[in-house]
C-alpha cells in the first residue's frame, strides 16, 4: 500500500482498535470512536480520565493503534506513544454536542481528556501484501499536515 492509500484508509475509518499493557501485565484491547487524525503519525481519540486503560497508559505508554476495513481486507497497524492530554485545545478539537451525557460539567470535566497517539513506526497488510512504515517515512509523510478530521475529509467525497 501507499503512502497516500493507508492515509485513505484511516480517513475512511470511524473506528480504531488501541492495544496496550494493564497494570496486570495484560495484553489489552479497545475498539475507540478515532476520526482526528495529523496524517499517519498522530491520532486523537477523547475518552475518560478515569478510565482503566488512561491509569494504564499512564504507568506504560507504548500502544498501538489498528485501522482497518473490513469489506477491501485492509489494515494498518501503527506502534508507538500515547501522550494524555488535558488541554482546553484538544478537548474543544474533539468535543461534540451531547458528550455532556459522558462528560456532565462540560468541556472542562476533570474526567474528561485526549489521548494523542504518536507513531513511530506501522505496518500495513492487504491481500497483496504488506509492508513497513518508518518512523522518516511518517515524519515526511506528515510534514506540513494538521489535525483534521479525516471521516468528515472522506465522507464529503461519498
């Protein structure tokens, strides 16, 4: 796969699978609502301060972060860092009309917050073939992008 069609495919994907580590030393699973993306390398995904895998990605933030398509048989891993962010920008960045059903003080809820996955490397599978993503191959890739929503991107073009 190309550079652009992996970026095509994560645009085109609501969701991502997040893996990471439990305080347990589990491997561990999360299908997360993932649509901001910053090109291949940075993805922003809202969730709950409170939540058991923020206390885990706290402790150990290696993760991985899986797109896919399920119809074309495609899918892209990427590896790398998650970084908890609280900041007003990235919680204004992904807050959407009715997440005060999950966030009840608003924007500004303490138990609301943004993970930012940062890859550093990926690999890509469809059925011809796979391949490698390094970390020059992202950081090039990515070099003038900014955070945009990437469903709202792909779907504009449906």
């Amino acid at each position: 796969m190309t550079l652009n069609e992996i970026m095509a495919l994560i645009d085109r994907s609501l969701f991502a699978e997040i893996g990471y580590t439990d305080e347990q030393n589990r491997q561990n699973i999360r299908k997360v609502f993932c649509v901001w993306h910053k090109g291949l390398g940075r993805h922003l995904i809202s969730t709950n301060t409170s939540s058991s895998h923020v206390k885990s990605l706290m402790k150990n933030n290696n993760v991985c972060l899986y797109f896919s398509d399920d119809t074309t048989f495609e899918g892209v891993c990427l590896y790398g860092k998650a970084e908890i962010r609280s900041e007003r920008e990235y919680r204004e960045l992904l807050w959407n009309e009715g997440d005060e059903k999950y966030y009840p003080k608003g924007i500004d809820d303490e138990d609301y917050c943004v993970l930012e996955i940062i890859a550093e490397s990926g690999r890509s599978y469809r059925f011809d073939g796979k391949g490698d993503l390094s970390k020059t191959e992202i950081d090039s890739f990515d070099s003038d992008k900014k955070y945009e929503n990437g469903y709202s991107k792909f779907s504009e073009k449906s």
